[in-house]
C-alpha cells in the first residue's frame, strides 16, 4: 500500500432523487430504481429536478444564501455535506489547508430582465442604448457575482472555510474530469494532501437548457431512458439538477486522522477526441484500456447524457469489452453536466464500499450484475467534447 | 554538467517562449516599446454605444479581426496570437505543440447581439422560450460553441497541436498566474516536458462593463482615459477594465537544455491561498494576500530578501493597492521601500483573466532588458502607501529575481516568482 494512494474519505450528493449518500444508496438499490421527472415546466423539454432542500442545514446564514443565486447555493451545500462526511468541516486547520478545485459553469441570468430587453427589442434601432438603459437600471447589483463561475469556490470558502486553495475549472463534463484527475494527481506526487473536488449544475433556468439546445441536444416528446433514447424527436439529452463534491486525501493523511476511506481512487484518463474526425468510438476503447478496464468484468457507472452520437459510442465500446455492465445514472438524475464525472465516481465509490452492485436502472437496456465490486469503473463521454474515466477500487 | 532540479528536488521550469497582447499592440516588441516610454492604452470606448454609462472608457483591444464578433470569438483570437507568438519563439511548431494546454479565459455567456438575432429570427412565444424553441432549428454550431465553456480551448488545441484534456479555467482577477502555475505544477509532475499557458480575455461588453460599474469597481474619470488607470495614487477610484492575452511556452529545463532551446527566464515559484472574508473585499489584515506571497517564495526556496521587484496586482482600486500594500509591507518589512513595485497596470488596464499571464510576461521581460516600466499617472501619492512605485518614468536596473501578484474578486489569490537565471 502506497501512502500516496488517492483515497475518497468524504462524499456529498444532491439530485432529484434526494441529498446524501444514504438517500442515493436507497433509491438506487431499490428494486427498480426510478426517477424523478417534470415534464411540465420546460415543455417540451424533461428535466430531473432539485429535491426540496433545507439550505440552512450546510449555510448557515441568511445572508449567504442571498449572496448565491441556485446554483452556487446547491454546490456549497453539496461541498458542505462532503466535508461533513469526511469529518473535515469542524476542523478549521484541515479546512485551512485543504486545497480545492471546484468543476464550474454559471450563467444564471436575470430571466425576467432579459424577457423584457428581447421583447423591446423588435421595436427599437438602437439596440446598443436599449442594453445600456435596461441593465443600468434593471440588473441586481450582487446577480453578477451570485452566477459568476468562480465564486461557487468563493461561497465555499466563505461558507466551509476552505481556503489552502481555489481553482475553478470550466468546460462542461470536461471540467468535472479535470477537475478530479488533477486532484488526484496532486495528491499521488506531493503536492496537495487533500482536496474537495466536485460540481453542480442547476437545470432549471432556461439558459441552462439553451446550452445544450443551440445545437439540438436535448431530448423531447415522452421521457425515456438514457439507453434507450436513439431516433427519439430531440437531441437524446434529459438534463438534471444536481451536485457531486468529493473529498480526495492521500492514504497517509487519511489514516493519521483516523478516517476509513469509501474506496480508492485509481487511474483517471482524460481525452479530447477530436470528433469531426477521430472515431469517438475507438478513442473510447483507448481511455478504457487506458483506465484499465479492458478485461472487463466489472460494473461500468457510465455517465452517458443521451446525446445520440456519443451515447451510442460509449454504448458500442463498453459492449465490446466483455462482462463490463453499464449503469447510467443519467436515466434516474439527468445530465448534471459539469457534476457529472464526479457523481460517477462517487456512485462508482460507494458500490465498491457496501461491496454491492446497484440494479439495472433501465430494465430494457441493462443486464443484472452478479460480480464483485472490487473495481468498479465510472465513465464520461461530453456530449459535444472531452471524455474521461476513472477505476475505483475498494479499499481492502 | 547544470543542475536540472531545484531545492525540492523538482524538475526546474523555465520559460522558452513569451506571447503577447493587449491594448498597446500586438507582440512583445511593440508592448514593451509602449509600456517602457509610460504609454497609455487606455481610451474612448467606441465597440459599444456608451449613453447611460458612469464609465466610458477601457483598454479593449479594437485591432484584431474579431474585435467587434464577440468575446468568445475575441478571446480566441488573442488567445491564438499569443500561443502562435511564444510557440515561435520557444522553436517549435506552432501547429504541432506536443504538450498540455491551460487556458484562464472569462466565463462565456451568449452574447446580446446573438440574442437579439435569434429572438428577431422567431415569432411565436416570448421571452425564453421563443430562444429555445428558434434554437431547436438552428443548422450550425457557430452560435451554440459562443455558449460552450470549453470550446475555446477545444478549437486551440486543434489548432496548435496541444495534447490531451486541455483545461479552462477561472479564477477571478488571478487567473492567468493560476493557468502558469497549472503548466508549472504538470511539468514538476513529469507529466510532460513542456506545457502551453495562456491568459485571454476579450470580453468587454456593455454588459460586462454594466456589472462591474454595480459593483462601483470601474474608474469614473472619463475625460482623459489615459490618466485614469493611477495605481496606488490618492485620487484612484477603480480599475480600467481591459482586454488582453500573456501566453508562456513552460518547459522543464533539461527539455529546453536538450533541444538549445533559448531560456527566456524561470518559473521559480508559485502559491496561492484563498479569501474567506467577502466576495468582493479581502480580510481586513491581509492574511491571505501574505500568506499567498509568502507561499510563493517557499515554494521557490527563496527568502524575501532575494526579490528585487515586484509586479504588483496594483488595480487602481482603493482597496486593493491599500491592500496590496499591506501585505507587501507585512512581508517585506523595512526593506520594501527599496524594492522597485510597478503596476502594469497604470498602462494597460485590468486584463482580468489575461492579468496574470500578461504580467509574467512584463515580469519576465524586466528582467531581460534590465529595464522596470514605471507606474503612471502617479501625481499625487497616496500618503498611506509608502513604496517605490517607479513613478511615472521607466528605470534600468539589473532585477534578477520578481514577484508577480495577483488578487482576485472571490478571494483567489495567486502569486509568482520568477527568476532570470536557473540557478
């Protein structure tokens, strides 16, 4: 055992279908996992929505809260409830010294400024002075930093105390991958001791839906699962809201403070295939065996979002190592985007703890799994760009 | 035979190539040409109309092609200017780079003019959901890539050759230095010999100017812009934002060594620490911004009394120059009234994302040159700050060792010690 090992000690979740890790586990590893869906709000569009939630229980005060707007506060509730997992947040050293790479997209904009200036807009020339009176005088003076993608790592900081570091990375579910596989990889040589890493995404605001819609991603007409979404009207993606924050540690670190870790963080592999030309499929089968999966035999936690292409990549290379079962979350959450990767390896993290696969969470497309979860690999493939995956092994 | 580890027993990182833009000009000779004879780049606002604005003035970059298609479209640009200038120098290929990218960009948001043609293009619904309904039919990806956060350094990559994941990020006023310090870490892991850092931001629009006039952030004084930009200054009232690019060609040195790379400078350095004050104002003692400085020079092995300049964060702001001082004070002690500190900034603006890497760039250039560019619009001192800013006139001086500050809005705070030579 090497005490550089990359180990997971703390793990915060967030979707619709509920807060924390034992919630998650319950729903997950009931009989026929479900989702939660609203279908009305966006329509045509599905989205998996945020659960009720209590944000004082990890911000404390008021005035924080105002300071975010939802997608900030989601994210550090979600980093709150890791440090509490791990045993972190009461400590203000550990805190003090814990660095942090938060994966980051923002862009919560005034809906109801913004409805306003496009709809005087058809009747007006001067479109540049229609900007200038509106958002002078029509903006919230605080709504800049409350959606700006920094200041999730900055409401963390303020909130938990966090404040060895603070990177944010941006660029979807690549940022998500990054994000982990440069804490790991701090951690594996020295450079950092321990990190919380994780996203957030907050699907409920048209913008967010406008990301993936400017170039068709998104799935319409009657929901189905991840799976099972090819030739469907839309782009094949069912967006959710939610967040993934993990606390990483080296071995060593994690044992001098007497923590028992969730499971061990193995290979991460990044790519960039360049998809107007490579074939995503292959470069899927390269970061697979890159991870260290190639032998199958083993749960596959995949991150699939539905996008058509992509979906059916990832689908046809995990088919084309044997034994290696896919579960995409995403059938039961939505696409948490930059959270994505995160939520993987957390899902991926606690089937290796309770030594327990989860079930199919799509009975059509996905087949019961009786091996061990002694490794147990999460995948993401962006829906546009970047891919990446993670081997996660069980600590004993 | 050189040593080719540094104290800690890390690869040493040097610089083999150095990018640059901002509102001066294009390329290093032209910017340092400029910011050595006290020139301003700071002007009239024109991409925009300005009615209804308290602030009028900036430091955009208006002479590339892109400089009225956008910020995503700008920040490319410049982005890609810089990368092609430092890969060329540093002897490579500028379509074939061989290393990992990192690249501090501001957030992208799609931009009003995009908006409004969608919206003009559409007739049925309102608001929001004529954009997505109109987005639905949408036949290219033009529009949808403005809205991507990584497709910026998705296209660069392709276009110069990087290899791998490349990373994008954001931490505030202090990213660039965060982008070097990512190539510097990567390279330390011999993860790769070398690494491409860059620091873009092109993203002066009304709307961006609109939120930081809300946070009272943004000098007023619109009748001479030249002279508005007065780091550490009595009458300062805010920075002059600004757009610009710094990209470095980071390499380890037995890499630059083994190819008779020219080594342009040292990464020696780098640390950071996190505000957990206040979103926009830094604790009062300065903590962080110390412990941040202090982090650096430990990280370099060095001791405070081996650095014979800094390149100050020096926004212009009240607060931060009075902060500023403190921590340099703090950590300096007595001897920083002796330490030449400039702010590139009295020139050039606040390049926000691009600050950092634009100012390692200027950091690493004094050294080369022998040559400190002084601090502007330096007229009436503020009595309270009691340092040698290079008032108003460039100075020669043989400055072997600097350190680059950057503090951001967020409380991300970074810093970085660049050395001249290896040793």
């Amino acid at each position: 055992m090497n005490p550089q090992d990359v180990v997971i000690t703390g793990i915060g979740l967030v979707s619709c279908l509920g807060e924390g890790i034992d919630a998650h586990w319950e729903k997950l590893t009931a009989g026929r996992p479900a989702p939660v869906l609203d279908e009305n709000r966006f329509a045509p569009y599905t989205v998996h929505p945020l659960p009720e939630i209590d944000w004082g229980l990890q911000i404390a005060k008021r005035g924080d809260q105002r300071q975010m707007e939802t997608w900030q506060r989601l994210g550090t509730y979600a980093a709150g409830l890791a440090l509490d997992d791990a045993a972190i947040k009461p400590d203000l050293d550990l805190c003090a010294t814990m660095d942090m790479v938060v994966a980051a997209g923002g862009g919560e904009r005034d809906e109801t400024v913004d409805a306003a200036i496009l709809a005087q807009s058809l009747t007006r020339d001067d479109l540049g002075v229609l900007l200038n009176e509106q958002l002078t005088t029509e903006l919230r003076p605080t709504l800049f930093l409350a959606q700006l993608s920094n200041l999730l790592a900055g409401n963390i900081s303020i909130v938990h105390k966090v404040t060895g570091s603070s990177r944010t990375f941006m660029g979807e579910e690549g940022a998500g991958v990054a994000a982990i596989e440069t804490a790991a990889a701090r951690i594996r040589c020295g450079q950092s001791t321990h990190v919380l890493v994780g996203g957030a995404f907050q699907t409920e605001h048209h913008d967010m839906l406008l990301g993936y819609e400017l170039a068709g991603y998104l799935h319409r007409g009657p929901w189905k699962p991840v799976w099972q979404r090819q030739g469907s009207e839309g782009g094949g993606v069912v967006t959710g809201s939610g967040a993934a924050f993990l606390v990483l540690e080296s071995r060593q670190h994690a044992e001098q403070r007497g923590r028992t870790a969730y499971a061990r963080l193995g290979t991460v592999a990044s790519g960039r295939s360049r998809r107007n030309r490579d074939d995503l499929g292959a470069e899927i089968s390269k970061l697979l065996a890159k991870a260290g999966a190639e032998n199958g035999g083993m749960l596959a936690i995949s991150g699939a979002s539905g996008a058509h292409k992509a979906t059916a990549a990832e689908r046809a290379a995990l088919e084309g190592v044997s034994g290696l079962e896919p579960r995409a979350f995403g059938s039961l959450t939505g696409h948490l985007k930059e959270a994505q990767f995160p939520f993987a390896v957390a899902l991926a993290a606690l089937a290796a703890f309770k030594k327990q696969a989860y079930p199919a969470f799509d009975q059509q497309a996905e087949q019961a799994f009786a091996g061990s979860t002694d490794a147990v690999l999460a995948t993401t493939v962006g829906y546009h760009q970047f891919e990446g995956m993670a081997l996660v092994h069980a600590t004993d | 035979m050189a040593r080719m580890t540094d104290h800690l027993g890390r690869p040493i990182v040097v610089v083999t190539g150095i990018g640059v833009v901002t509102s001066l000009g294009v390329g290093k000779t032209d910017n340092w040409a400029a910011l050595t004879a006290g020139k301003s780049g700071i002007h009239p606002i024109t991409r925009f109309p300005t009615d209804h604005l308290n602030t009028r003035i900036s430091g955009t970059v208006d002479f590339l092609a892109s400089s009225d298609r956008g910020a995503s479209a700008l920040t490319y640009e410049l982005a890609e200017t810089t990368a092609h200038e430092a890969i060329a120098e540093a002897g490579l290929d500028v379509a074939n780079f061989g290393g990992p990218l990192f690249l501090a960009s501001p957030p992208v948001e799609l931009d009003w003019s995009e908006r409004f043609s969608l919206y003009a293009s559409g007739s049925e619904d309102i608001g929001p959901e004529r954009l997505l309904a109109i987005a639905r039919g949408l036949n290219s990806l033009d529009v949808f890539q403005t809205s991507q956060f990584g497709s910026i350094a998705d296209r660069l990559s392709d276009s110069l050759g990087a290899t791998g994941l490349p990373i994008t990020l954001s931490t505030a006023c202090a990213s660039g230095a965060t982008a070097i310090q990512l190539g510097v870490e990567a390279i330390r892991r011999g993860e790769c010999d070398r690494a491409l850092s860059i620091g873009a931001d092109g993203s002066v629009t009304a709307e961006a100017l609109i939120r930081f006039s809300l946070l009272s952030a943004l000098s007023t004084q619109n009748d001479m812009p030249e002279r508005a930009s007065k780091p550490f200054s009595k009458d300062r009232d805010g920075f002059v934002i600004a757009e610009g690019a710094g990209a470095l060609v980071l390499e380890s040195l037995e890499s630059a060594v083994g190819r008779g790379a020219n080594v342009l400078g040292v990464l020696r350095g780098c640390g950071e620490k996190a505000d957990d004050f206040h979103r926009t104002r830094s604790k009062p003692d300065g903590s962080p911004a110390i412990a941040t400085v202090r982090a650096a020079l430990q990280d370099a092995g060095m001791s405070e009394g081996e650095i014979e300049y800094v390149n100050a964060h020096g926004t212009s702001t009240p607060e931060n120059d009075k902060m500023e001082h403190l921590s340099l004070s703090t950590v300096f002690g007595e001897r920083i009234r002796d330490i030449p500190v400039s702010s590139n900034k009295s020139m050039i603006g606040h390049t926000l994302s691009a600050a950092g890497a634009v100012e390692a760039a200027f950091s690493l250039m004094t050294m080369r040159e022998g040559v400190v560019p002084p601090t502007i619009n330096y007229d009436n001192p503020d009595p309270a700050i009691d340092l040698d800013v290079v008032p108003n006139v460039k100075r020669s001086a043989d400055i072997s060792s600097v350190i680059s500050n950057s503090f951001g809005f967020g409380g991300q705070n970074a810093c970085l010690v660049l050395t001249r030579e290896p040793v």
